[in-house]
C-alpha cells in the first residue's frame, strides 16, 4: 500500500473514531472578547458572564475571554462595534431583540443584518416591580393608584423592550406612566430602592438581590402561567409564588425577551459553526442549568431558520406597539 493510501485510511479512522484532524474545524486563534450590549450588572451582562464562566471552567476553548460593556446609546454602541468588526470572529456580541428592534424605532448605524446571528439561548420574563413598601399589594392596587396621579417607571434603555411592555402597560390598565430610561436593570433597581421611582419592570435576574434583600418586590410576572418552583428568594417566597399580572387583572398574558448571541457579519460559515456548536456545549452544562434556575428564565436554543423565523415575527409584533406610539423611523 501507498503512502497516500495509508494517509488516506489513517484519517478516515481518525473521524470515524471522533477525533478531530487538525485541518478539520475552525478554532478561535486569540483571545475572545464578549460585547454585552448594556451596562454592568443587567441581564445582558449576567448572561455574557455566566457563558463567559461556563466557558472558562469546562476548558470549551484554549482561548481566554473577556467581557466588555458597550452599553451607550441604548446598547447600539455594541452593535455598532460589532459591526465595525467585520470578519473578525474574536467579538461575540450578546443582546437581546434590540438588535432588531432598535433599527426600527431609533436612527441608529446598524442593522442586525449586519451581523451574523448564532443563537437565542433563553426567554428572559418581565416581572412589575414596586417597593417593599409600597402600599398597593397587587397589580390591581397599582393600576388604581397610578390612576390617580402620575407614577415614574423605570426601564433598561429608551424605545426597548422595557419601554415597550410599559407602553403596554398604560394601554391595558388605562393609565398614563412617565417612562424613565436607564443603562440597565441593575441601575434601574437601585432608582427604585432609593425611592426615585414607583416602579420598573426588570427581568428576574436583574432584581434578584434588591428582593432577597427587602428593598423591593414583584406584584406580578407577565407569564400565563406562574414562574417554576425553585429555590426561595427570601424566606419565605420564591419565583412560583408570584401571582400572573392576568391573575391580578393587569391583561397583558405574555411578554418575554430573548437573550440572542451574534458575530460580526462577513465571518465565515465554519466560524459561525464553532460558536454555535460552542453555545450548544454551554447549555449541557450544570452550571447552565444552574444560571436558568436562579434567573428564572426558559430554556431554549433558536439558531439558522428558527431564529430568523422568530426575529421576523417579532418585528411585526413591535411595529403595532411603535406605529401606536410614533417611533417607527421614517
């Protein structure tokens, strides 16, 4: 036999037997920066970290990551970033549907067919948020009160999701609210203990802290079904025992947000593989499932047709709430 033969039957063992050829696969060849499209501490931050950790620990590439904050201009600065960073497949922006949705409402310099998508790896649920002691107990309360006089509501960033649901908010319960835009949930939480606001709508993660440590609570979560049983938040109440904003005659029955992974555009398909396959990995691991739990989200994995599927109806679901509201971009 050849040389080239037994090269030839040597390799096709080496596949057969699951090992990779060196030739074979794209991988990352420098260190690996995670964009997170908004400020320190918010739900986009948390979920760039705890891939960022995930990552590290399990030894998922050679490559060491860091996470950067590019949350300005209501996270279009990394977007923007992202892509100016055309062909580079070292810069993982993570976001959520701003990256569409933005485009449509605000002038920004970006597209989100500017970049490549790879992933929606989690549905991030909305949740009303008073203080801890705030009179009203129920979404009802809230909605009678906030009748009576203007209240402030607090949100992550202008025209996003977080102004959207309280857009649908004023519709549903027939009130008027002065939105207050914030370069995060995190910050928006500290406004709310600190008495600035009478309320905001983070996601679960975002005010996890500020509820175990009693400075303020959630009336109600806009699911049609109450959140899973986990562990208790505070010593006595967990995320299952948040009643639905349905339940409380607040009808808005569902309102998530997905928490999306992209590449700059202009990457090659392999490059895109290794990050969808690298995300993939992520989510098999304990420490994932751990993540879920803690934040209260759901679990899921949109990639190729089923994620272009989803931002396609989405923007038609946005461009009702925005057409209402006079943002649409001219």
């Amino acid at each position: 036999m050849g040389r080239t033969s037994t090269f030839l039957l040597s390799a096709a063992a080496a596949v057969l037997a699951g090992a990779t050829p060196a030739f074979s696969a794209w991988q990352p060849q420098k260190p690996i920066e995670f964009v997170a499209t908004a400020g320190p501490g918010g739900g986009t931050d948390n979920l760039a970290r705890a891939v960022q950790n995930i990552i590290t620990k399990h030894k998922l590439t050679e490559q060491p990551i860091v996470v950067v904050n590019k949350g300005g201009g209501s996270g279009a600065e990394g977007y923007v970033y992202g892509k100016a960073s055309a062909g580079d497949p070292h810069k993982v922006i993570f976001g959520t549907s701003n990256a569409w949705q933005q485009p449509l409402v605000s002038k920004v310099a970006f597209n989100y067919t500017d970049l490549t998508p790879i992933a929606a790896m989690a549905q991030d649920e909305f949740l009303l948020w008073v203080k801890q002691d705030a009179p009203y107990k129920t979404a009802g309360d809230y909605l009678k009160a906030a009748a009576s006089g203007e209240f402030k509501m607090g949100g992550a960033q202008s025209k996003d999701t977080d102004e959207v649901l309280t857009r649908m908010i004023e519709k549903a319960g027939h009130i008027k609210l002065t939105y207050i835009p914030f370069k995060s949930g995190a910050e928006t939480a500290v406004q709310l203990a600190g008495g600035h606001l009478d309320s905001h709508v983070n996601n679960p993660s975002e005010s996890l802290g500020q509820w175990r440590g009693g400075t303020q609570r959630p009336l109600c979560v806009f699911s049609p079904k109450r959140l899973p049983q986990g562990a208790k938040v505070t010593a006595t109440e967990g995320w299952s025992d948040v009643p639905t904003c349905i339940e409380q005659g607040l009808d808005i029955k569902q309102y998530e947000q997905p928490r999306t992974v992209w590449l700059p555009g202009k990457v090659t398909p392999d490059q895109a593989a290794f990050y969808v396959d690298l995300m993939k990995k992520v989510q098999a691991t304990p420490e994932w499932k751990d993540y879920i739990e803690k934040t209260s989200q759901v679990d899921t994995f949109l990639t190729g047709a089923e994620f272009d599927k989803f931002i396609k109806e989405d923007l038609e679901h946005v461009k009702q709430v925005a057409g209402e509201q006079g943002w649409l971009v001219k």
